[in-house]
C-alpha cells in the first residue's frame, strides 16, 4: 500500500516536470497590428513567470527591470556521491589519471544540459581543453610538417582534433550516453549514480521521444539547420550530428578538468598519448588540380636555376596491352619525383605529384637523426627549416 | 587554389601512445534458482567477483539478477556486444571466461597467415624490376 502510494507521489511529480518540459513555443502570427502581437508576446512572457525559462528568472513586471531575479544555482557534485558511480569510476581508471584528478570534475566534463538538476556544465572547461588542443596539435604539425600548405594543414588538425576524431577517441575511452529519461529510470529502478558517469547531452524532452527504431531519431532544431546549410554549400558528409558534437565536448572537457588538476606537462603528455599518436593520412589528403603547372611555380620560387625536364627512365611492353613506364622528373641533375604509369601521360603526372608531396611532407630532423623537438619541449632549439616558406599561387 | 584538401579522419593506434582496454562493461547475469548458476553463485558468495571488478579497476561490473541460464555479457568499445553462455561452468572456468573476454578487442577472430599486418608503408619500398641498370633487366 506504501509502495503504490510512493508510486503514485512520484508519477504525479514526473508528469508535473512534464509539464514544465512542455514550454508552449512563441508562435509566429501572421503579422496582426503592432499592438497585438506585443500583447500576445507580453502574455508570453508572463506564462514564464512560472520559473520555466531556461535563466529561471523571476519578476514581479516584466517592464520592471530591478525586480529580475536569477535564481539557477549550478553547484559541483560532491566527491562522495561521484564515487559511488561506477561508470565514473572506470573512465577515471581507463585513462589512467591520478587521484589529483577528482571524480566530480570527470562528472562536469561529461554534463553539457545547461540547467539539469542544477548541476555545473562543461562549458567552461571545454573551452579550456579546445584551446589546449588546438596549441599543442597546431604546433606539432608546424613542427613537424614545416611546408604543408595551409588548406592541408587545417584539414589535418581537424583529422586530429576535429569532432570525428573526438568522437571516435570518446567511444575508445568507454563513455556512454545517458538515453534514459526520467521516467525510464524510476520505473526501471535505475540507480542515480550511473548518470553521473554517462554523457549527458539530451534534454528531458528529447528522451520522452524515445527512439521508435534504433538507429532513426528525431533531428534536434540545430542539426536540422546545420544539415540545410550543408546542403546548400558542400556534400552532406560533412554533417555533424549531436551525438559526435556531444562526444567532441566531453573529451575537450576531459582534457581542460586535466589542466586545472595536474598543469600542463601532464596535459602536454595526455595529448601526445591519446591525440598525437593516432595515424595521419596526409598522403591522402592532396588533391592536385594541375600538379605540373605547380610543380613549376614551385621551383621558380625556390630558384632552382635549370629548368624542370621529365625524361623517360625504363619501359617495358610498349606493344603490349600492360605497358609500364618508369618517369623522373628532373632539374638539372637532381631527380625530383619518379612515378609509374600504364601510359606516358599517367606516369608523368604520377612523377610531378611525387615530387611535390616530397616537398610537402618534408619534416625536420636533427643533427642526431631524432625528431625535431616542439618550442613548448624543455630544450627547444631554433633549427632552419622549421619555418615554411609559404603555399605558391597558380 | 593551387591544392585542395581532402577530409580523412586520423585513424587510432591503441597502444603506440596510450593504451585504453577496449572491453569496458561486463554484464553478470544470474539466476537465484536455477541448477545451472550453481557455479556462479559459488562466485558471488565468496566476494570473488567483487574482488575480481576491484582488480579490473577499468571495466564496468554489473550484476543482474534474471532467470534463466547466466550469462557474461562483454561490452566493446567498437560496439560489439558478446553474449557468452555459462550454464554448468564451474567456478573457475567462470573466472577463466572473464580473464579471456575482457582481453579481447571484440573483433571477430580470424585466420592470419600473412607475414605482416600493418597500415604504414613498407620501409623498404616495394622492389621493381625496371630499377636495374639496362644490361640486367630481364626481357621479355
């Protein structure tokens, strides 16, 4: 008898939240008098009155500006509670941080609902890893990669730092999302502490829709903008759901609670380990439009003196249905590229793209053969060569 | 524009910087009745399984009461989840599974009889017979 009433208490509490969730949208009306469509949006406003804007403010008169009152208080969770939730507790264990590194922050860095059980969000400390990405990958593909060509150059701190790679790194690290609305989590008894461990990124509302079919799910108003403007410019590919934004976040999050708990050169080697030593294709990520023609501007501004010739190296089956010919390509006597090709002309163009690749993905090395140490290293030397010369125009 | 970009997605080496396990949840399933979670009770009224979730600090234990055959469910990181009976196991080839499953990366097993399995380059380059000075080349 107890236990039906608790049930009962709470359902009607759930449906009161309900409630709260279901904020009539301010409806757009087919341009009325002036007068008019003030008072409906004053009327608006009033219905907010009820503590449901996302600010939670409170007045006595809308026109009244002395009398606004905020009143969201976003606190930290206790450590105590943090610990009590497993899923917390792992990714803490997984990445092998320190108990410098407190829980309650790992929990914040995974919250991004901005006004959720008034717990604190990871705005701030994504902020804060984003920054500290983006220092240490910029400069260890300058470092490394002196004259790669500035299109390329962004494409491959996106391939490292991008949303798709956070995500994909955030799946590696084990975080799960926390699909489960309220409701779904009194009725299934769920414990509260594995929220904590999860990312939070829906809105209550959203989790009411729950996935009818997995895999097809509701576009939230951003992700439908975001896919228009995508349309419109490039392929849809480039489409970044909510998901993988949320993904991204977290992990920058991750990387920011990591600055504040252990300072940068913890932070520096966390990056190296987990972002820096993932696979770059930059071989892949060329797209010459006439390679030749650069390959000669090229050249011109590095003042070669002799002029660049392509001469035929070995051939074989030139009467034959699989012909193969070997092509340099010169300047003066220094071989700049060599490509192979089924016809002059594919061996040719195989030959000047080489070439300039090995232009392009030319890193430093020193006196010892090592690699080049970065200007944030302890005993950083000045060496030529780390400075590219800049991109060519055609 | 002299060259154009092409977006790639850099592409993960667990264990050449960080090395993260790629099985990161277990799912306990037992059932309080049945013959067949003999061995498993066995386990979780000893503590073993409490003792074994405090060493694999790293993984999520969970325990579900459910009737039927228990089972150990084994989450990984690329989304694979494998089901793995244990009906009649006794209590040591429990641990056994657990030991073996959560060391694995969740990808199908499979036969590899190549030398090398690598995405790099080869260091080496590949040889080619037209490399050889004129005199030795092979003709056809």
């Amino acid at each position: 008898m107890l236990r039906r009433s608790m049930i009962v208490k709470d359902l009607a509490r759930v449906s009161r939240l309900r409630g709260l969730m279901s904020i009539p949208q301010p409806r757009h009306y087919s341009q009325p008098s002036k007068a008019v469509n003030q008072q409906i949006n004053l009327q608006h406003y009033e219905n907010l009155n009820q503590s449901t804007s996302s600010f939670q403010a409170k007045y006595d008169n809308i026109q009244d500006y002395g009398s606004y009152k905020h009143n969201v208080f976003t606190h930290r969770l206790p450590e105590s509670t943090a610990s009590q939730s497993p899923p917390l507790v792992a990714l803490h264990s997984r990445l092998n941080l320190s108990s410098q590194y407190s829980l309650s922050t790992l929990s914040q860095a995974l919250n991004l609902n901005k006004f959720d059980d008034g717990l604190a969000n990871n705005y701030g400390l994504n902020i804060l890893g984003k920054n500290l990405l983006s220092y240490y990958v910029s400069e260890y593909l300058l470092v490394k990669y002196p004259r790669l060509p500035m299109p390329i150059h962004n494409v491959a701190v996106d391939s490292l730092m991008g949303s798709k790679a956070l995500y994909q790194i955030g799946k590696i690290w084990g975080i799960e999302v926390d699909k489960s609305s309220k409701l779904d989590k009194y009725l299934s008894q769920e414990s509260e502490f594995l929220k904590y461990g999860k990312l939070r990124y829906l809105t209550e509302e959203r989790l009411d829709n729950n996935e009818a079919e997995s895999g097809v799910y509701e576009l939230s108003s951003e992700e439908i903008t975001n896919l228009k403007s995508n349309n419109n410019t490039a392929s849809s590919s480039s489409f970044i759901s909510d998901e993988v934004e949320a993904y991204g976040s977290a992990v920058r999050a991750i990387i920011g609670g990591l600055y504040t708990h252990q300072g940068e050169e913890i932070t520096k080697q966390f990056i190296q380990d987990h972002i820096l030593s993932r696979k770059l294709l930059l071989e892949n990520m060329f797209e010459f439009s006439q390679p030749t023609r650069e390959l000669v501007r090229l050249c011109d501004k590095l003042n070669f003196q002799d002029p660049i010739d392509i001469r035929l190296i070995a051939e074989t089956g030139r009467l034959s249905s699989h012909a193969i010919y070997v092509v340099g390509v010169f300047c003066g006597v220094e071989k700049l590229g060599e490509g192979v090709g089924s016809s002059m002309n594919e061996a040719k163009t195989r030959a000047v793209v080489n070439a300039l690749m090995s232009y392009y993905l030319y890193s430093p090395i020193d006196n010892e053969g090592n690699e080049v140490k970065v200007p944030s290293d302890k005993d950083y030397k000045y060496l030529d060569g780390i400075v590219g010369l800049g991109d060519v125009a055609i | 524009m002299p060259v154009k970009a092409i977006a790639r997605t850099s592409i993960s080496r667990n264990g050449v910087g960080a090395f993260v396990s790629p099985c990161y949840k277990i799912s306990v399933n037992y059932c309080n009745w049945g013959g067949s979670s003999t061995g498993l009770r066995e386990l979780l009224n000893a503590g073993k399984i409490d003792k074994i979730a405090q060493e694999k600090s790293n993984i999520i234990f969970e325990v579900i009461k459910r009737t039927g055959h228990p089972s150990l469910k084994f989450h990984y990181n690329n989304d694979v989840v494998q089901d793995i009976n244990i009906a009649n196991l006794k209590a040591h080839e429990i641990v056994n599974k657990l030991d073996e499953y959560s060391q694995r990366s969740g990808n199908d097993l499979f036969k590899f009889n190549h030398r090398v399995l690598s995405i790099n380059d080869s260091v080496r380059g590949v040889w080619s017979p037209l490399h050889t000075p004129k005199t030795h080349r092979h003709k056809i």
